[in-house]
C-alpha cells in the first residue's frame, strides 16, 4: 500500500497504574513506518485512550479512573501541553473518547454512561460536562453483564449520530445532543451474550463491523444513516477454532479502501484478518500479534500497528496490497501501552 510522504507523529496511550509512562509522542517514519519515542508527559493518570482534533492542533486523553476525566493537550508544539485542568465526566472509567457536534463524548465503562463535554472555539474542554446519558439493562453473563458497560463511542460517517457501544447490555445506542446532553435515538439489539465492544464503519458509510469480546466473533451490521438505524446480518467466527480459555477480543479495523478487516484478540495473542464480501465476512486466518495482550489497532498508510498492554511496546505490520495479511516489521517499547492515534 503506498507510503505518505514527510514525517508524522503518533501519541501513544498507557496506564501510569501498570507502570506505564503516560502520553508517548513518537515519530513515524516516513518509507519504513518505524515509530521512534520522542517525548512523554505524566500529567494525567491512565490516559488509556486518545483522540485528536480534525486539524490536529488538539489531543483529547480520557483518565481511565474510578472518577473519570477527560484532559485536552495543544500538540503544535515540540510537546504535549496541557490545555487547563482534567475535567471530571461524572461518569466512572472511561474508556474511550470521540470528538462529535461541537463537544467530546466518553465512553463510561465502569458506571455504562455517555458524557458529552462542550469544546470551546479554542478547542479547549468547557469546565463541566453539559450532559450524560445512562444506558441501562444486563446481559445473560453472570459476571460481565449485570449492568451496563459503555465501551466506546464514535460518530457515523454522516456526523449526523453518536453511536456508544455496550458490552454490559448487548447493543448500541445512537443518539444525538439535545442541549448539549447526549439523547437516546434507537437502542439497536445484539445477540445475547455476545458482548460487544468496539464498531469500525466500513468506507461505504453503509456498513458496520462489531468485535464482540464476550465471544471472539465480529457481528456484521447494515447501518442506515438516514433512519439512524444499525441492523444485524451475521456472526463470523474470528478463530479458527475453539479457544481454550476466554479469548477477549478488542480492536476492530476496517481497511481505507474497505476490502479487509483486522481484530485483535487478546488471549490468544493473535489478529485476525477477513476479507469483506458483499453479504458479510470471509476470514483469511491469524498471525501473531508482536506481543502480549494486544488492547487496541490502527491503521496509518500501508502499515497495521497493535498496542500490546502487557508485554509493554507498539508493534507494526507491513500489510500485503493483494492479500491483507499482515507481516510483522518491528517494535518499541512502551510500557502497559493502550493505544496509538497518528496525525
């Protein structure tokens, strides 16, 4: 796949918890896509997932924390810098953050609510949340699902919605903002006990891909943008065989020109690659992640990069052109690294 030109950055998550050192710059390289450490900041504790801005200016962190935050940093400088004090979400552990209609979303994992914090013209956090939703429900898992669990939340390509999905209560809600509170639109339906964790959009902004971490299997959707409305076709496997134990899949990643997807899964050390067909997914087979526990993908350029929390680094995949299989090309290490975003 082609190579962009210059240099670019990458800002790496970690949890300061595990030992991690925080918000990591790195730089890429431009022919090779080799990440090399420049910098890090240790303002924010476990600032385990991030997000830039669309100008690429700003860097929103969330604090994966009992009394969750969510910090902004000014990255058009050598590095990060804090913009202002970490703003509590009123929400416990979150886990993921997304930039949508003016504000930034948390994803609550540990309370199972959305939190919508208004930006400033600046691109600056406002000094309180102006808004929350709580999901509600359980699933069929005694342990994992007793109550709701919001793991991520994004807009759709439109940018007309907000989708959160949530592992707790087996579903997605989309919503919009009322007032600047996030607003339940339509509760859309996995299957019971699946417990869905992250959603990629394909490019064609008309379907949608679920890993499931419950079960390591990835839950093909039509997405309708003009009704609001995400509707389930079918479950592909993502391992080739039964896993031993639980197998924890996390990140999902669906190809630029859209004829791949790539999964992580984290017990069994492996990603998984499938082709994207018209009525669903193929699987192609895994390979090996770099690492151990790989909790989050990204793709930049030609190149699959896999955030592996518990062996401590960044690994990166040159990807074949023809067949999507990734071929693994290097490392760096980072300690309890969460994940990686790329300007």
């Amino acid at each position: 796949m082609a190579q962009g030109g210059g240099r670019r950055r990458a800002f790496i998550g970690s949890f300061t918890a595990a030992g991690g050192p925080g918000l990591v710059t790195a730089e890429v390289a431009a022919q090779s896509g080799a990440l090399s450490l420049v910098a890090a900041v240790n303002d924010v504790p476990d600032p385990s997932y991030l997000a830039l801005s669309p100008d690429g200016g700003m860097l929103y962190a969330v604090s994966e924390v009992p009394e969750g935050a969510v910090a902004a940093y000014r990255v058009d400088g050598g590095r990060p810098e804090l913009a202002g004090p970490p703003v509590p979400v009123d929400g416990s552990g979150p886990t993921h953050l997304s930039l949508y209609a003016g504000h930034v979303l948390t994803a609550n994992y540990g309370c199972g609510s959305v939190t919508a914090v208004p930006l400033r013209p600046d691109g600056t956090l406002a000094a309180k949340p102006s808004g929350r939703l709580q999901h509600t429900g359980s699933g069929p898992h005694d342990r994992r699902q007793r109550g709701p669990h919001a793991h991520q939340v994004q807009p759709d390509p439109s940018g007309r919605w907000a989708v959160s999905v949530d592992l707790g209560t087996d579903s997605v809600r989309v919503c919009t903002l009322e007032a600047g509170a996030p607003a339940l639109h339509r509760e859309c339906a996995l299957r019971p006990g699946s417990g869905p964790r992250h959603l990629a959009f394909h490019p064609d902004g008309e379907r949608a891909y679920v890993v499931n971490e419950l079960t390591p299997t990835v839950t093909v959707c039509r997405w309708d943008a003009s009704a609001g409305s995400l509707k389930p076709l079918t479950e592909v496997p993502l391992l080739p065989g039964a896993p031993a134990g639980d197998a924890y899949p996390s990140g999902i990643v669906v190809a630029p020109d859209g004829r791949f997807v790539w999964a992580a899964t984290r017990g069994e050390d492996v990603l998984s690659v499938l082709a994207v067909e018209a009525d669903g997914l193929r699987p192609l087979g895994t390979v090996p992640c770099g690492g151990h526990w790989p909790r989050a993908l990204a793709e930049r350029d030609g190149y699959l990069y896999v955030a592996n929390e518990r062996s401590g680094d960044i690994s990166w995949f040159a990807v074949d052109e023809a067949t999507g299989m990734p071929c693994y090309d290097g490392s760096v290490q980072v300690a309890a690294a969460s994940c990686v975003v790329f300007e």
